[in-house]
C-alpha cells in the first residue's frame, strides 16, 4: 500500500523545488553576466591591439621622405572582419606588377585553377598500315610553359599510336589568339619597357632559341640551337683578321676589370695581369620569305670556350612546329610535308595533347613576377570569354566585371598589358584589397595564396623578411618599377589571425618603399595580443 504524505510535507516539498529553481536562474544569470563582462573585456582588448598596431604602422608612414611620395595602404583582419589600417584607399595609383593580381585572380574564378591549356595534335587524314596520309596539327592555346620534352613525350605517343610516316604537313595553328602579339602594339604604350618575346597561343621553350657557339683548341667553331627545329638555320663567318694587332697592355692587378669581350690571363710569381683582347661574336637574326629564320652569326669565342645567346623566335608557331618535326624524326616518324602555318579545318580528328593546368602558369606568373606568362595569361582569359578577337580588351572587361558583381569599385582602375609594364595603368589599393578578400574565401583560394611568392624562401621574396616572424609566413605578390613599388597578400600574426595587406607607393624612393614593406611584413607576423577569432575562409597552406 503507498505511503501517505500529509499537507505540511508536500508543502516543504515545493518549496524545496522553487527554492533549486530560483538558485539554478540565479547562477545562469550570474554566469550570463560574467561572460559578458569577459566578452566585453575582451572586444576592448582586442579594440586596445588593434589601436596599437594601428599606432605601429602609423609610425612607418610618418617617416619624412614620403612627403612627396602618393601612396594607398589597407590591412585587414581577414579573421574578424575588421578593417585596420586605410590610407588613401581610393586613389589610383600605378601598380607595376601588382597587375598580375587582377588577372590571375580573375582567370581563377572565370576558367579555376584545374582549367586545361592544351596543346592538341590532330589530323586531317587517315591512319594506314603506320602512314598517316594527310597533314598533322599542332594546335596551341596559350600554353606558354611548353618545352621541348614535351614534344617528344607527344611524339612518343604518335608512336604509340603506330605512326611511322606521315606524308602531309606539319601545320601550326596559332589562331586561339588574335593576331597582335607584340605586347607593346596592343597596349598602347609609346615606350618600350622590356623585350618580351611575341605573345602566342603556339610557342615553345619561352618563346627563345637558346644558340650556343664552341670553340675547340684550333679554330673550328661548333653552333647548336635549343630547341632544335627546321623552322631556323645559323649562318656563321669569322670576323676578318685585322691588319696588325693591338699590343697587349699590363695593368695593376688592383684596378683590372673583367670587361665583355676581354679575356684576363692571370701569370705566376706576377703581380700584373695581361688584358688580352678576345675576338667579339656578334649574333643578328631575320625571318626569309618561307618564314624559317634565319640566324647569322660573327665571330668566334676564344679557344677551348663557349658562349650563349638568347635569340627571340620571330615566328614561335612555325619554329615549334619545327621543333615538333625533329622530335618525330628523332621518334622514327618520317614526315614529307615540311612545316607552314595554317588553320585547322573544322572536320579535325584529334590524335593526343599534352595539357597543363591553368594554376601552373599562375605559380611561375605569381612567384616570380613572370611578365611573359602573365601576357598569356590575360590573353587566355580573353580567348575563353570571347574568342580570337583583341583578346586583351576583352580579358580586361572580364575583370571590371568581376570587381563589379564583388561590389568592388572599379573607378579608377584601368588596365592596358596583363603584366604591369604599361606605365599607364591605375589601380587602387581598395580593389586590391577587396580582391584579396574575395580569393580567400573561394575553395581555391589556398591555390591561389600558393602561387604568391613566400618571403624567405621563393619567387621575388626569396631574399627579403629573412629571419623575422615574416619568414615562411608572409606570402605576397611584388610591384616594382623605377618609380613604384607595392606588395599585397597574406600574412599571419604570432597568434594566428591572418592579415590581408596591400600597399602601392608611387615616387622616387623605391628603396626606402621596399624597406617599409619589410617592416610592415614583420609587424604584423610579430602581431600577437589578440587571440583570433574562429577561422573564416580559407587558409593559404605553408
């Protein structure tokens, strides 16, 4: 039988309940304070840091010679979404090499980073008993990293394939691009600022012959072209002997200069040096009306020595479908067309290709401020979005667009060459930033970070941040002209957070500008009274 409580128990029962009740409301709410009180405490020491950090980047632009220097800053806490530092954000400015950004950045959201550059060999013909009867093409899409062994491991597959003989052309087809490939003529530029080679969607090895000139211990000269192609012959003469020769002249060990084209003789138990004079070899080059260019070359190196040109390929597609025909006859493909130039037919049958991520020509492009891929890069953009026709307007207004649905302003920022050696393009340094801040939050945006040069360690900041709390932290792309400098990236502070940064000097102190870029590197990989908050984005790998 259950036992019977009477009215005063259950009474002291109840009140036993409300009395745990009001102490368990009591202690949340006591807790809830406490918290935020340390919450509160918190946000103000965080607020404290950052006015510090502030303070320190301050100190750096306080310095007397940039009065005359324009300049734009901006740090931001990627982690807490918190705008540090900005000076001048909206003002352009020149970038130099910081145009890299705008277009590797782009080309990663339109194409992403595993988009394939390929390099297509196909045919017109068919395949009987090991002849291919009909001409093979070479098709390029701008993969401007391709080298010579990469046509042979496609050769290698055509013999796979059983080709032994093919009895059309080798054609190149060059026509993914428009037909500007001087850098210069599309940019508009009056100066020329470097000698890139021609830009194109077909190339090979840089788009240079490499030609090396031996001499023996007589006088028989040995020249070699890399790569070896029928697209170019060498043509050389030695110099005319002179009359009589000069008399050798003795100088002081101390104040002798090695020069070009002299040759030091050091003597024993002599404390002079005879400076003998070296018979110069000089190297010119023209295309003749097949279009195989032709290289002439002057002279020769002194005995048992050797020397070495870079030549610029005058027709990159013709001289790499020159180099593809030596790799099949290396293969024991035996061809019987020659080489032209050429479109291919609609109607192709494609045979193999050799491809390459997108994200590899962004590396090398981002590392090491390559302005000859990055001109390919820019064109690729432009081709994919709009085809063959001035590619490099089209690729421009693919970045405007983006930074536009970004909610990025793009007043102020014009771009006229994809690598920043147009003196006439203008950036601000809030674009930079809001394009930094839109790539770390992609699923590729560790990809993208990787390509930026690591200070310390590779690319353009190999030898700069080395041994602070920048080095193998900071990542960052590099701008520099004779009248500009600028750095942007990432960079994580001694407790983690990470920090975007971009900074664009524009005037006469490019040293003084690089040495504050160091500093501001390291303030803010020294950074470290703020515990971070829960990460946001992605994060660039180490």
């Amino acid at each position: 039988m259950p036992a019977v409580t009477s009215p005063p128990e259950r009474a002291s029962a109840v009140f036993k309940r409300w009395i745990v009740l009001v102490a368990t409301i009591a202690g949340v709410l006591l807790l809830s304070d406490r918290a935020q009180s340390r919450a509160t405490s918190g946000m103000a020491r965080q607020l404290h840091a950052y006015e510090q950090l502030s303070d320190g980047i301050a100190q750096l632009l306080a310095t007397p010679q940039l009065h005359a220097t324009k300049f734009g800053i901006a740090v931001y806490s990627l982690d807490r979404d918190t705008l540090i530092v900005a000076h001048n954000m909206h003002e352009p400015l020149v970038p130099a090499s910081l145009t890299k950004l705008y277009y590797t950045a782009t080309a990663f959201a339109t194409m992403g980073p595993r988009y394939a550059i390929r390099t297509v060999l196909a045919t017109d013909g068919v395949l009987r008993d090991g002849t291919l009867e009909g001409n093979l093409y070479i098709i390029g899409h701008g993969d401007c990293l391709l080298a010579s062994a990469d046509l042979e491991a496609l050769a290698d597959r055509l013999v796979a394939l059983g080709i032994k003989r093919i009895t059309g052309a080798i054609v190149a087809d060059a026509t993914h691009f428009d037909p500007i490939t001087d850098r210069q003529q599309y940019s508009g530029d009056a100066e020329r600022m470097e000698n890139l080679p021609p830009i194109t969607a077909l190339g090979i090895d840089g788009n240079r012959f490499t030609v090396i000139v031996t001499r023996g211990a007589g006088d028989r000269v040995r020249v070699h072209t890399l790569p070896a192609s029928s697209g170019v012959v060498v043509q050389w003469a030695a110099l005319p002997k002179p009359s009589s020769q000069p008399a050798p002249r003795i100088r002081s060990k101390k104040r002798i200069r090695q020069r070009y084209g002299d040759r030091i003789v050091q003597h024993r138990g002599r404390r002079r040096t005879r400076a003998v004079t070296i018979e110069p070899v000089r190297i010119s080059s023209a295309l003749r009306t097949d279009g195989v260019q032709e290289i002439r070359i002057v002279g020769k190196p002194r005995p048992n020595a050797s020397v070495s040109f870079a030549v610029t390929m005058l027709d990159p597609p013709l001289a790499t479908a020159g180099a593809l025909e030596r790799s099949l006859a290396a293969s024991g493909i035996r061809t019987e067309g020659g080489i032209r130039r050429g479109t291919a037919p609609q109607n192709i049958r494609e045979l193999t290709a050799w491809e390459r991520p997108l994200q590899d020509l962004v590396t090398v492009c981002n590392k090491n401020s390559d302005n000859f891929i990055a001109e390919h890069v820019m064109k690729i953009l432009g081709a994919y979005c709009c085809g063959n026709t001035q590619c490099n307007v089209h690729a421009y207004r693919t970045v405007t667009a983006l930074l536009d649905s970004l909610g990025i302003r793009s007043e102020g920022c014009v771009l006229f060459d994809g690598s920043g050696l147009s003196r006439r393009n203008r950036v601000t340094v809030a674009s930079l930033l809001g394009l930094l801040r839109y790539c770390a939050r992609q699923n590729w945006g560790d990809v993208f970070f990787q390509s930026l040069a690591i200070a310390g360690c590779d690319g353009t900041l190999a030898r700069r941040m080395k041994g602070t709390a920048a080095d193998s932290n900071l990542c960052g792309k590099t701008g520099t002209h004779r009248n500009v400098s600028g750095l942007a990236g990432m960079v994580r502070s001694a407790s983690g957070e990470r920090f975007l940064f971009a900074v664009l000097w524009n005037g006469n102190s490019v040293g003084l500008y690089k040495r504050l870029e160091n500093q501001l590197g390291e303030l803010l990989a020294s950074f470290g009274s703020v515990e971070p908050a829960s990460s946001v984005g992605s994060s660039p790998s180490r």
